[in-house]
C-alpha cells in the first residue's frame, strides 16, 4: 500500500520521535475536537440517536481527557526511565528508553465510533508512531467527520484515514504492520489475530464477552438497579462492558425485578422509545438480531419495538435456558436476563459455561463475598456495588482476558502499549573483573554462586 510506505518513509525521518512534535500535534487535535464538538454529537446522533449527553461525556469528553492526560506526562514517561543497577554489570547505569513502534493500524468498531476510534490513536501519537485509522462503516456520519478532524490536522504521512467495509479491512490486514489495534467482536478479532501471525505482528484486541452481575442479599437493592439499569441503558446496551446477564439471589429476586422496573420507568418513562435519552440498534442487522434473541422469552418488562427505528426499548427477562441463543452469546443489547441461584455453586455453574468476559460487577454488602466473585473469576476488569465506572479512571488499565481481549491501554498504559521498551545498560571503564571471561579457571561452585549478583 502507497500510503504505509508513504508513513514508513516519513517515520524514518525521526520527527516522530520528538516529544515537541507530538505534543504539538496533540493540542492541534484537542483544539479541532473542540471546535467540532457539537457537529461530532450530530453525526452520531444521525447515525444511532446517541443523545448528546452520553455522547459528550462517552465519546468527546473522554477523548479530551485521554489527551489531556498525554499532554500533562508525555515529557516525563518520554525521557529514558533511571533503573537500579547490580552487581553483575557494577559499575553501570541502566536505562529504560521508551521508543516507537513504527507504523500502527487502528481498527475501529461503530459502538462507540468516535471514541474507540480516536483513544488508540492518542496513545499512538503520544508515543511516537504513524499510523493508519479504519473507522467503522455502519457509522458513515461519524466515520466522516473523523476523517474531515484527522484530515485537517495531520497529513496523511503521519496520521491518514481508511473508509470502507469488510474488504478495505482485509485488505489493510494483509499489510505489515508494527503494531494493530482492533475494537470489536471476538470471532473478528480471531481473523485479526490470524491475518496478524503472518509477520508476527504484535496485536492489542479489545473484545467482549458475557458480563455477570452478582447481586447478593445483603445488596443496596435499590441502588443496585439504579445502577445496573444505567450501565445497561447507556449507549442502549451497545456496550462491551454492559451488564449481560444478571444472577441474583433467590431471596432477593423479586425485589430486584421491581427495583429495575421502577429505575427503568424512573428513567425514560412507561414508553421508552418516547425518551430523548436513549439511542437506537446501530442497523436493521442488528435489530433483527435482537428480536430473535427474544423469541420464546419470558419478558418480565419491556419488548417494546418501533421496526421503522430501529428501537428496543429495555427489556426484562426471567431466567432463560443457558442453551438458548440469547444465552450463547454477548448480548449487546438493551435485553437484560434475570437469573437467580440459591448457592455459590449455582453462580458458579453458569459463570464457568462461558469464556472470561471483558467485564464483571458484584454488588454486595460483604466483603469476603465480594473478594471471593474477584479473584475467583477470570474478567478484563470491573466495579463493587457500580457498573461500568472502571473505564474512568485513567490511571486503570482497560483490557480484556482469554477471549475478551489482549493487551490493554488508557492514560500510561497507552504510552506503553505503543511504545518498545528498550534496556539500556552503560558500563563504566575503569573496573573489569574478570570473572566472565574465558578461559575459565574458577571452580563452578563460583559460578553457582553468580545467581547472588543478578
């Protein structure tokens, strides 16, 4: 492709690499987000009907702030990190020298189409790189107002945009790379990951999987729906790290069931699809999807559907077959199912049927419980008593395990993602035992004794 070696060609100039230059091209992006803030919250509102809200404090604000972040440290995580030394290398000072991967490839899902597709790309300027963007295709409003930012701010040597479908993607999979970002579903992110051993190509998938929620008895029950219905409702489900399923104690279920009702009319109102504050099923693919999932189903509340938009609106369902499709898969969508289990064994019953989720949430009022639900079971991350809010905080890794994803990245994690973390270590001159070089003439108990200098 033209335009890798075209990227190739401007990286080897060694611009990239100065922390002047990247940070000027952070404050240029900040300033063309700004500016373009409420068109960014149009086209996606053309695409979906995300409402404002959500998209500025999910999709612009959070690129702000990962920015920000960037701008506030770059100089620091940039300069060559001090490491201890030892005395298998005495005397000498050792280093950590952060250095850019080279050419990056960000692949981006339509869920959250500008956020998921500009975060990577921050961290990949913040530590030195080019790279090449692939919004998604089911968003084209938003994908074109992504390319129109990219393309007033960088040339394409530098920052460049890709449009189109499955095979402009497979396409660009083909290509080597020094690094590929991919947002999406688990059995695309396998064709990633395949397309990506070709040239041994490092790969950071961010994935999904079926999210338990835990509710005990001893659960704010109240607070616990009004939270779970939030972290489901946002983006109307259309999240990787939504509340999948929820498995609550027996004892405590209906009162749940009614805590949720009430959060949801609370929230958006006996008709939902009336609401300003929830979005729509990004396509008819997807919407179809979603109302197979619902055939045979015991709704408990909700189902409402508006085919002409695309809209379903939160929907309650009592404990479906585990074999059943809605069952199989991630969700990804405004439909909740509602489980209960009497003992631990029952929660682990159904949890272990699956592959580690991206997310898990535990809302308990015991703290060996809660302890227990953490270290027990394999997730990418999660919250106690809240949902979602774990992808707030900079300062926390965001990134699944086993199939919901490898590598991770916000804030540092970021900068380390695309960075190669080169050891350094520089000798002095003016001592140089002689114990490593040949002929050898220690005994081995010597060199068995070695192990205490490293």
């Amino acid at each position: 492709m033209e335009i890798i070696e075209k990227q190739k060609a401007f990286f080897s100039t060694q611009k990239t690499r100065e922390v002047s230059f990247r940070k000027k091209a952070l404050k240029q992006l900040r300033d063309e987000i700004i500016n373009q803030e409420g068109a960014i919250a149009e086209a996606i509102y053309a695409d979906f009907k995300k409402p404002r809200f959500e998209t500025f404090i999910a999709e612009t604000q959070f690129v702000l702030a990962e920015i920000n972040t960037m701008l506030k440290n770059l100089e620091m995580w940039a300069r060559p990190e001090r490491i201890s030394g030892n005395l298998a290398n005495f005397p000498s000072r050792n280093y950590v020298y952060s250095e850019p991967l080279g050419q990056i490839l960000v692949i981006a899902p339509w869920n959250y189409p500008f956020q998921l597709t500009l975060a990577p790309m921050v961290g990949a300027i913040a530590a030195g790189n080019t790279m090449v963007v692939k919004p998604s295709e089911l968003t084209p409003n938003t994908s074109a107002i992504v390319e129109k930012i990219i393309n007033k701010v960088f040339d394409d040597e530098y920052v460049a945009v890709v449009q189109g479908g499955v095979e402009v993607s497979q396409a660009l999979l083909a290509q080597r790379w020094n690094h590929i970002f991919f947002t999406g579903s688990t059995q695309v992110g396998k064709i990633v990951y395949e397309s990506a051993a070709k040239h041994l190509t490092p790969v950071t998938l961010e994935l999904g999987g079926k999210n338990p929620c835990i509710v005990d008895e001893t659960a704010n029950i109240s607070l616990a729906a009004k939270r779970i219905v939030w972290g489901k409702s946002i983006n109307l489900g259309q999240t990787c790290i939504a509340p999948d399923y929820v498995l609550v104690k027996h004892a405590v279920k209906n009162k749940l069931i009614e805590a949720l009702k009430n959060k949801i009319v609370a929230s958006y109102g006996d008709k939902q699809s009336q609401s300003p504050d929830l979005a729509r099923v990004v396509s008819e693919r997807h919407y179809s999807r979603m109302k197979l999932l619902l055939e045979g189903q015991q709704v408990l509340y909700g189902g409402e559907t508006v085919d002409e938009d695309c809209f379903l609106g939160l929907t309650l369902v009592d404990e479906p077959d585990l074999d059943s499709p809605l069952m199989q898969g991630e969700i990804f969508g405004p439909i909740l199912p509602i489980l209960s289990y009497k003992d631990e064994s029952d929660i682990d019953a159904v949890i272990k049927r699956y592959e580690k989720p991206l997310a898990a949430y535990v809302f308990s009022g015991k703290k060996a419980f809660q302890k227990r639900c953490i270290t027990k079971y394999g997730f990418g991350g999660g919250a106690i008593n809240d949902t979602v809010i774990q992808i707030a905080n900079k300062k926390l890794p965001f990134g699944g395990t086993g199939h919901s994803g490898i590598g991770a990245y916000h804030g540092k994690t970021s900068f380390d993602l695309f960075s190669h973390k080169k050891a350094i270590v520089k000798r002095g001159n003016w001592i140089d035992p002689p114990l490593r070089y040949a002929p050898y003439k220690l005994p081995e108990r010597i060199a068995k004794w070695v192990k205490h200098l490293f």
